[in-house]
C-alpha cells in the first residue's frame, strides 16, 4: 500500500510541476513537525522530487525554495507549541508518549546552544522535537530564527541533491549502462531497507522492553502452569529480564512467519507466483558489469568465508576460556548447518531455470550466513553502549541483504529460498541467543573479538570473491542456443525476419536497431574489420569503469561500455576513429538466439555512432548519437569481401554477411 502511494505521489508531481511546490512545501512542513516528523517519509519523497528536477520535470530552484520555506515554516509552529506551553509541555498529548525523544532533543540542544537546531536537522528521529525543547527553554525568536533558516536551507538542498545528481546524470548512463545503473540502484534500495528494518525493529523493541516484561510478568500470573516456563526469562531481578523477552518475542514472532512459508511453499508444491516475477525482474537487470559485482557478492555466503571467520571466533573465545561461549557458538553452526542441508534435502522445490545442484529452499548459504553473522552479534553486542549495541546486528542484516540480492540476481534462488533462509537462520540464533543470555551474565571482550571476526571475514572474502566469482558466472550463463533454422531458408528465403530487429529495452532511445546479421566464425569478421582500420575492445570491467573519472586519458583510451541482448553481453565490440573530433563508429555483435541448420554459428550486430561527452564534470562516457546511417556503411565496406544480401524489415535495412565460405581472411591476431 505505501509503495503504490508513494509511486502515485511521485507521478503526479512529474505531471503537475506547479503545484508540486506546494506538496514539496507540505512534505518538508509535515516532516519538521514535531511528532508527526517521526512518521513522514521526507527522505524518499525528496529524493523523488530531486531526480524529477534532475531530469527537468521540476525547477530545481523552485523545489529548494519549497522544501526549504516549509521546513522552516514546520520548525517555527513547534517553535511556537513550545513557547506557548513552556515546561508543561512534556504532559500534553502527544509529547508524553514520547519522553525519551523530548529527553534526547533537549540534551542535544543543552550541550550544543544554538548550533543544535542545525545539528538536530539530520538527527533521525529527534529532528522535529529539538524546535520545540528551544521554545519550552525560553530561546528568544532572534536568536532561534538565524540558525533555523540556515538549517531549513541546507537541509533541504542536501536531502534534494541526491535525487538532483541522479536525475540529471540519469539519462546520460542510462544510454549505455541502463542495467548497470539499474542492478546498482535496487541493491542501494534493497540495503536500505534492511538497514531500516533492523534499526527501528530494534529501537521499537528497546523502546518497549519495560512494557513487554510487565505484560509478560502478568501473563505469567494468570497462567501459573505455563508461566513458571516464563517465569525463568522474565524474572525482574535479573537485569538480562528485558533483553530475554525481547529475544523471545522475536522468536515467536519470525518463528510463526517461518512456518507460515514453509507451510505456503509445501502446499504450493513449487515457486510462489511473486518468486516468479522477481525472478523475471532480476533477469531483466543482467548485465556484464553488475555479473560480476553479483557473483563475487554472491560468494560471501560460502564455507570458504564463514568457516575461517567461524574458527577465528572459536579460536579467540578457547583461548580466553570462555567455554559457554564457545559451546553455544558450535552449537549455534553445527545445528543450524544439519538443520538446514536437511530441509533443503527434504523438501523437493523446482529450482529456477539454469539454476544447478546445490540450490534449493531454504539457501544454505544465506541461512549459515544470517546464523554466524547474526550469533556473532548476540556475542557481542552486549559489551557496547546504549544504541550503539545495534551496529553489530546492522552489520549482519547488510551482509546477508547482499548475498541475498546477489544469488536472486544470478538465479540461483527463488525469493521464498533467502526469506526461508533469514526466517530459519533469525529463529534458530533467537533460540540459541535466549538460551546463551540466560547462561552468560558477563560480556566478553568485544573489541579483539570483533577484530579477528569481522577482519578474517573480510580477508577471506576478498581471496575466495577473486577465485569463485568467474567459476559462478559460468554455471549460471546463458546456455548456447539449440533451436535451429534452415541456411538457406535464412539466406534466400525470409527466415531472417524472424529473428529480433532490435534490442529489447524498455526506453525506446535504447532499443537500438540490428541491422546486421552474420553466419559463421566470428574470427573471419573480426579480421576483415581490422584490415579496413576498425580495432577491437576487450569487455569493459571495473577498472575501466573507474578509468572513466580519469580527466588525463585521452577520449580513445576511454573504454566504451558494455550492452546486452537479452541477458548476454556482446561476444564482440568493434571501433573506429569516426569523421568527427571525438567521435567514433561502434559495432556491437551479440550471439543470436537460434543457429543454422548446418551447425554455423548465427550472429547479430548493431552499428552506431558514439560522442565522447563529459557527465556533470565528473566521468567521460561514450554516448550514442545519430549519424544518418554512416557507421552501418562503415561497416558494409569492411564486410564487402563476404557474400553478402540487404532487406529491409519494419524501417531497419539488415545486411545479411554469409563468412561461412573458404578463401576468406585469415582471422586476425587477437
């Protein structure tokens, strides 16, 4: 429901840019309310606005003055709540239902003066109440007014500029890498949402503890043969009361999730009809770049990984004699790594397509992963201060949000595969986590723990993600096409209109036309471009990628980006210097969904013209522009020695090049 609104929100302010200023104003105002701030979701909304004036939908000076006009406006009303009712305010609905907030607004303001009204503007939560607490203190308006508008202005250029730089960078990346920008932008907003998830799920509990072990307590009054079970969690003398009840609320809670989808998948007997159209989504967002940030994400999750990081943990805590600790830390991987290998063999879930042995519900990987990594945070946690006791648990969510996102972008699992796996593996380190606060009063020696555990998981990381990554990219590549059509058929006949005229994007200035399609070795074709002066590109990677920020590499050392056909990249891309400064001619060859008959490899291409341009002064890109059809004559001329036959379909004129014959070039040197 939210999500529907918000999109609902974010278009009409694409399609009524006027009056979009006074629902940026009202966002801003609402959200430096105080209270109401705590549930407007300011931030999503701003970036929305901020990538609508980015893309030119929205005057961006209009938008500022907006947001910044209303924050000011929703700061002067608590302002003014907080002179009006002075020191009483704290016992009038609705600041008395939230004390701690009012507390941590006023201690702010207390140790920060004035400074703290611009500080409290990106302080989460405590952001709408420190105007008021100025008020409730006597801060005379001169003095209240001057930082409050420099915080109103800065605040609302920060919270738009994102969204601002995205928009107006948006279209110029997008011409290129689309997928890439696309894959980088849903892992971005699949992490923030663990992040927030995790954080406010842990505060609201830390919030209520006091009032789950008094309801607890009462439960256990009136159910005196249950409740002596409770009563051992929840006694109010031990100070590890709350955090126990805590722990097990949250158990039944991801417990009974945990079997709800269990229960649905078995009854299913099969993917879930949302597993399948995130799966189709994710394969829409294949792309060589994002491939391989996704399978060296997705090897995080390995033994490889988790064991030396594991036996790093186990190591520390046998030296410092900490034996409940270890037991519960072996019991903790032993179990939940038998639990899970015997669902996964238990239960018979179709994989998805391409997807090979090993793969199956719950993920092993993503459960093991959210077991350590969350375990090590029920460790460990206690020995930090206050809030800061959530960080380690942040930390967990995080990782295990990427192997996630990067096993569902590579296929290899369904969604209901990593949900199971985080509701098995949360429920399992909860019940272990109760059953370890219940034995271990003393905290252990966070720091060095923590270094050893989270160091020798990042090393190890880095060493496995540099060897595995490319073997896990060919298990889950496209396999090579078996469906055949008749040679001649495709050469005299009009078999060659069956196969796609142009890519498949969703933007249509990305649907770029294929206009050449070739049968035979592609080696005889990439000697034949290189005789007529043409070079070729071996496919772009991240260095290259970051090479694009270098300002001192000439525009022809700047390496062109990789496209996709369906999900394939190019299996060859082509370049020459074109008629023009800083302009050059591209072919992009991909392989074609069906062979010949005869057993000859099919080919599709694409030829463009492409301009060296910079983006917002920071990174060089090339860029697709017209050229009235000269980089596809360009290439015509260098494939004149081969046999070759033109057509026209839906407006594209298609050369058709045969490069099956003897007698052609000898393949060039690569």
């Amino acid at each position: 429901m939210t999500g529907a609104w918000l999109d609902g929100m974010v278009a009409w302010i694409g399609t009524h840019p006027v009056a979009a200023g006074g629902l940026v104003f009202l966002v801003a105002f609402c959200d430096a309310l105080a209270v109401v701030g705590i549930v407007v979701p300011a931030l999503p909304l701003l970036f929305a606005v901020g990538v609508l004036v980015g893309l030119g939908h929205v005057s961006g000076p209009y938008a500022l003055a907006a947001a910044a006009a209303g924050a000011l406006l929703g700061d002067g009303l608590s302002y003014w709540i907080g002179r009006r009712w002075g020191p009483s305010m704290r016992e009038h609905w609705p600041f008395r239902r939230y004390p701690q907030l009012l507390h941590r607004g006023e201690a702010l303001f207390r140790r920060h003066g004035n400074k703290g009204i611009v500080i409290a503007r990106y302080v989460g939560a405590v952001r709408p109440f420190v105007p008021a607490v100025a008020g409730m203190l006597g801060v005379p308006a001169k003095r209240y007014l001057p930082p409050s508008l420099f915080a109103a202005v800065t605040w609302a250029a920060v919270f738009l500029a994102p969204g601002w730089i995205f928009g107006a960078s948006y279209d110029a990346v997008a011409a290129v890498a689309d997928r890439l920008a696309l894959a980088l932008l849903a892992l971005v907003a699949v992490l923030a949402l663990a992040w927030a998830i995790v954080l406010y799920a842990w505060r609201w509990f830390a919030h209520h503890a006091d009032t789950l072990l008094a309801r607890a307590l009462r439960w256990s009054s009136a159910h005196p043969r249950l409740g002596r079970y409770a009563q051992a969690l929840v006694d109010p003398n031990r100070p590890e009361s709350a955090p126990l009840a805590l722990l097990a609320a949250c158990l039944l809670a991801i417990g009974w999730a945990w079997f709800a989808l269990l229960a649905l998948v078995l009854g299913r007997g099969g993917p879930l009809l949302l597993d399948q159209t995130v799966y189709s989504a994710m394969a829409t967002l294949r792309n060589p770049l994002a491939d391989r940030l996704m399978a060296a994400l997705a090897t995080l999750g390995d033994a490889q990984v988790l064991l030396p990081a594991a036996g790093a943990t186990l190591a520390w805590l046998l030296w410092r004699r900490r034996w409940i600790a270890a037991a519960h830390w072996l019991a903790a991987l032993c179990f939940g790594l038998a639990l899970t290998a015997g669902l996964d063999a238990w239960i018979d879930m179709p994989r998805p397509p391409g997807a090979p042995e090993g793969f199956g519900f719950p993920s092993i990987a993503v459960t093991m992963a959210t077991i350590s990594l969350g375990f090590f945070a029920v460790l460990v946690a206690r020995a930090l201060p206050g809030r800061r006791r959530v960080w380690p648990y942040v930390v967990g969510g995080a990782t295990v949000t990427m192997i996630g996102f990067a096993r569902l972008y590579l296929g290899a699992h369904w969604l209901s595969d990593i949900v199971g796996g985080v509701l098995l593996g949360v429920s399992w380190l909860l019940a272990l986590g109760i059953a370890y606060r219940s034995h271990v009063s003393r905290p252990l020696d966070m720091r060095p723990l923590a270094i050893a555990f989270y160091g020798v998981f990042a090393l190890a990381g880095l060493w496995h993600a540099d060897r595995a990554a490319a073997p896990l990219l060919a298990q889950f590549a496209t396999p090579a096409p078996t469906l055949a059509i008749d040679a001649s058929a495709w050469w005299d006949g009009d078999a060659w209109q069956a196969l796609p005229a142009r890519r498949n994007e969703r933007a249509s200035g990305r649907r770029w036309p294929l206009d050449l399609q070739v049968a035979g070795p592609l080696d005889r074709v990439r000697a034949a471009l290189v005789a007529q002066g043409w070079r070729e590109q071996p496919q772009a990677d991240w260095l290259d990628v970051l090479g694009l920020l270098d300002d001192d590499r000439a525009p022809a050392a700047h390496a062109v980006l990789p496209a996709t056909l369906g999900a394939e990249a190019e299996v060859l891309l082509m370049r020459r210097h074109g008629p023009r400064a800083e302009e050059e001619q591209v072919l992009h060859v991909w392989r074609a969904p069906v062979l010949l008959g005869d057993g000859s490899a099919l080919w599709l291409g694409s030829a463009q013209a492409m301009r060296h341009a910079r983006v917002l002064d920071a990174a060089s890109l090339w860029q697709p522009v017209p050229d009235d059809g000269a980089a596809g004559e360009a290439v015509r001329a260098a494939l004149s020695v081969f046999p070759a036959r033109g057509g026209d379909r839906d407006g594209i004129s298609v050369l058709r090049v045969d490069a099956r014959g003897t007698g052609m070039p000898a393949p060039a040197p690569r």
